[in-house]
C-alpha cells in the first residue's frame, strides 16, 4: 500500500439467529460443540449479540443467563459468567479485554467488532418496507385528488410502481435471511419465545405482501420459488398454497395434481395429521381452475389407464386425496346398488400392541405393511396411507366375514415377515351399521 499508515483492521462476528444459533469470527466458525456445551456461555452470547447495538439490563440478563436457578448472589454469579465468557472470546481469538462491559446497569458489547445479525437486517429490511407504505399511501391520496390531470396522475402512478418494485427487493432480501424460527432449538426460553413469536409475525406479512406484489406482476414462476421456499422455512402455515397457485397459473396442471396429492400425504405420513379445512380449500380451489387441453375422448381415457403392469397386480394403492374421492362416490353409489363396500382401517403396533416408538422401526414396518396388503386384496380394492403407522383399504362388492378373511391373509403375510410386530384391525360398512 506504498508509504503510510495500513488501514486498521475490521473485525465482525457474523450471527445466525435464524433456525440453528452459529457466529462466524472474520469468517471462521466458533466452534459449536463448545458453545452447546457451555449453556451459560451460549446464553449469554445470544443475548449480547441480539442487543449489541443497545445493550441489555444487568436484571434482564440475569434472567436470561441464570434464569430461576436457585443462586445465593445472582449479582455475582453473573459477574463471574461474564468474565469466564471474556476469557473463552480470548482463547477463541478475539482482540481485546472489554468485549462485554457494565455500564449504568447496561451490559453492552463493545463498538470495536461489528456484530452482523440476520435477525437484525431482517428487522431493518422490514421496517424500511413500513416506511415505503407510508410513501405509497400518500401517493395513491395524490393520484385520488389528481382531478382529471394525466401528467400529475402518471407521474404518481411510476412512483408508486417504482416503490413497489422496492418493496418487493427489500421482502425477498428479509425472507431469504428467515432460514426457520428465532433460536428455533431454545424456544423454551421466555425471550426467545417472544421474539420468535415477533419474527414470525414479520414473515408472515413479508410473504403475504411479496406474493401480491408477485401476482399483480404475474410472476409466478418466482411465486412458485418464493412459495417452496416458505414452506421450508416456515412449515404447516398452508404456504403450499402459493406453490400450487402458481402451477395452476402457468398450465402445469399435471404437477399441480401431482402436487396436491403429495401435499396430504405429507401431512398425513410425516405428520399424522390432515390438512386444515382451510388449506384444502384452497388447494382444491386451485385444482378446480384446471383447463386441460386434451379435446379428445380417447386421449383423455389414454391419459388415465395405468401403464405399469407391476400396478395391475393386488389391491389399487393411491394418495389419500384420491382415496377420499372414490371413499365419496362409492357412498353415492350404495345409496342406488345393493353392492356392499367396507372400510378397513389397518394399524401398526408392536408385538404388546402398544404404539411403535422408533422411527426406524415405523418405516420398515410400514413399507412391509403396504406391500402386504396389495397383495392380501383383490385388484377392486383399493388402499391409501393414512399417517405413519396406519392405512385404509376399501373393500368393494364384500362382506362382514370375508373382512375377516382379508385380515387373516395380512396377518399371514406381516407375522412370516416381522413377528415382533402386530396389526389392529377396525371394520365399517360405508353405510355405517352401527
């Protein structure tokens, strides 16, 4: 750099807030094993780098740190903390002794090494879009009093397209920064909580404001982007919707379908639970809009016979969604036939017939107890997964003792593959006889 003084050195910690906690020193990690096994000093850093900019209480981080510890001298006992996290900042490499200091009852950390947050730019990125809602609404005001002048009208009308395409950068800046809940593994931390709670409400609002942005531009290839995105991040809060609506509106209505089903069996195999009434709403909303282009009977009829000669064989598997449609139609059928149908409900337990604990042992017993049942039914039935440990089978043109039937060959089945494991059986008929 020729003659003169070299330019001092930037020192920043670079903090991830969102999903898991890490903190990189002038891009080198700290070590994290040290940091979960040290609660005391993990605590404490969490703090000091979320209020880095303006400080925490001596009382507030006591709580924090110390929490409802039973300790003769909190006071001290947090001093003493203090200074052992100085030292180990030391060890790590950190320049200087007073990285954390008590002043007027503020802890603060120290203005030499620059704290970068991604909680903290998402905030800043969030509350700058607030402020441009301030200048848009008193742009549409203008254009509402314009009376008649198309100069003034278009003027405002560019400025206030020219603030949206703002906002829509600084939403897609914050949501891309949101990698999963505030200290998403310390939630049962009381500040934590709160201000998990907080960024979520910002998110939220993020998401709903960047995807009408994204509609009203007709952007649903970055809507279909945005929306898996939000679903990884932010899991069970319907953001498939958004995936969905964009594949609908770009034609690919085959992925939609596709989709639509993986979506309930999600729910039901990872989850154990059904979508929400609301969310399967709109996702059959959204499968309602589909427009196939097939114009032609054979084609469409080509389009829907199975292919897969291994698929001919035993029972009919399907999704869930599929499952409760042909659940439906065979219900309105039996009001006008005398065909019976019987709804079957299969559940894994273990060999005590309590519920299985491993997850390992969940999958195993599952894929063995769907390849049992295909082949135990004839080809008229069909059979759906229902959560992890559980599947339905319905039972075409049948009766009460010919279900018993049925289970036997499954248990005959399952027991010569997994003796330590059982099957519990509940039996209706579609048109309920109890």
């Amino acid at each position: 750099m020729g003659i003169g003084r070299e330019a001092p050195m930037t020192h920043t910690i670079k903090v991830q807030m969102f999903g898991n906690f890490r903190m990189d020193y002038n891009g080198a990690p700290f070590v994290a094993d040290k940091m979960h096994k040290e609660s005391q000093f993990n605590r404490l850093m969490q703090a000091m780098m979320h209020y880095s900019t303006s400080g925490i209480a001596k009382d507030k981080l006591e709580e924090i740190v110390i929490g409802e510890r039973d300790i003769d001298a909190p006071h001290t006992a947090l001093r003493v903390i203090v200074y052992k996290t100085k030292q180990k900042l030391s060890q790590l490499g950190l320049p200087g002794k007073d990285l954390i200091y008590l002043e007027g009852g503020i802890y603060y950390w120290t203005p030499d090494i620059e704290i970068d947050e991604d909680a903290a730019r998402f905030e800043r990125y969030f509350r700058e879009t607030e402020e441009l809602d301030k200048q848009l609404s008193e742009i549409h005001q203008s254009i509402n009093n314009a009376d008649g002048n198309d100069t003034d009208g278009g003027a405002a009308a560019d400025k206030a397209s020219e603030i949206e395409n703002r906002k829509l950068e600084l939403y897609m800046k914050a949501f891309y920064l949101y990698k999963g809940e505030f200290l998403a593994p310390y939630t049962g931390e009381t500040w934590i909580a709160q201000e998990a709670r907080r960024y979520h409400e910002m998110f939220v609002k993020c998401v709903n404001e960047a995807a009408g942005i994204l509609r009203r531009k007709k952007s649903f290839k970055e809507l279909e982007k945005f929306g898996t995105y939000a679903v990884k991040a932010d899991p069970f809060n319907e953001w498939e919707t958004l995936v969905m609506e964009a594949m609908v509106e770009t034609r690919r209505y085959d992925e939609a379908s596709k989709y639509y089903s993986e979506v309930v069996d999600y729910y039901l195999k990872e989850c154990g639970i059904y979508p929400s009434a609301s969310l399967m709403e709109i996702l059959e909303r959204y499968s309602n809009q589909m427009n196939h282009t097939y114009e032609i009977l054979e084609n469409i009829q080509e389009g829907m016979n199975e292919h897969n000669e291994e698929g001919n064989k035993g029972g009919y598997f399907c999704s869930y969604p599929v499952f409760r449609g042909i659940y439906q139609a065979s219900a309105r059928i039996m009001k006008r036939t005398t065909v019976s149908v019987y709804l079957m409900l299969c559940t894994l337990v273990d060999k005590d017939g309590k519920q299985i604990q491993s997850e390992m042992e969940m999958n195993k017993y599952s894929r063995q107890l769907k390849e049992c049942i295909g082949v135990s039914i004839r080809k008229s039935d069909i059979y759906a997964k229902y959560g992890k440990l559980q599947f339905l089978i319905l039972l075409v043109g049948t009766n009460r003792e010919n279900c018993e039937i049925v289970q036997k060959r499954i248990n005959r089945q399952f027991k010569s593959r997994h003796p330590r494991a059982s099957v519990k059986y509940h039996v209706n008929s579609v048109i309920c006889e109890l």
